[in-house]
C-alpha cells in the first residue's frame, strides 16, 4: 500500500464520499474560494468585494456573503454612522481553509503550466508533420 494512503472498505469509503459532499457542499462554486481570498488582506466593504472580484453580479456576491456567514467564515459588521457602514471580514475559523487554499493553488498553478507545456508540445507536433 503507498504511504499515506488507507485501507478503504464501504465504511470507510462512505463516510469519505459523505464528508467530501459536505465539503463541497459549503464552498461550492466559482465565488466562494476567491471570496475568501479576496478578505484575507482584512475587511473589505460590499463595493471595495466585487471591485476586486471583478465580473461577480451584486445579486451573486450577496448570495455568496450571506453563505459563508451562515457557515461562519466570515462576519458582516454594521457601524451606525452615517450612511450606515458595512464592513465584512473573515473570521478565524476560515483560516482553517488555509491549507487547502495553498494546496489549490499550488495545484492550479501546475495544473495551467502542464497545459500550456502540452499545448505547446501540440503546436511544435503539428507543425513537425505538416512540413514532412
């Protein structure tokens, strides 16, 4: 058996089908890891979120605010100033996404490296047989 893998019986492979659902289920989506991301460097207001987000709709960012309050990894902070300011920012227990924040990254950027590396080895191929 490799290092680090386990003996997977029905049990076992269950209960990692179901936490990987729920998982999944929580950070679903397109918006939800670059949201995070997107707090990191401290609170941000609604305006200062989708600026740095880029194409998110208000409609979708209020949405995805609102779920990652009800999954506390972020809290919205109401000033009584005027006009009213609100401010969200992450809370500690999001910092458990860190690791696999990292890990997403690292991949990703292996990932579109191997593609472009592939493509590039496509290109050259193609150019190889038309000129025989």
């Amino acid at each position: 058996m490799e290092p680090g893998k386990q003996h997977r019986n029905k049990e076992t492979c269950t209960a990692s089908l179901n936490a990987v659902k729920d998982a999944l289920y929580v950070l679903n989506g397109k918006w939800k890891f670059p949201l995070i991301i997107a707090l990191q460097d401290g609170p941000k207001r609604f305006n200062e979120i989708q600026k740095s987000l880029g194409e998110i709709t208000p409609k979708i960012l209020s949405k995805e605010l609102k779920d990652l309050e009800l999954n506390e990894f972020l809290v919205r902070k109401v000033f009584s100033t005027t006009p009213i300011t609100v401010t969200y920012e992450l809370t500690p227990y999001s910092e458990s996404l860190d690791r696999i924040i990292n890990e997403l990254r690292e991949w990703g950027l292996k990932h579109r490296e191997r593609l472009v590396k592939n493509r590039k080895n496509e290109h050259t191929t193609a150019e190889t047989m038309v000129s025989l």
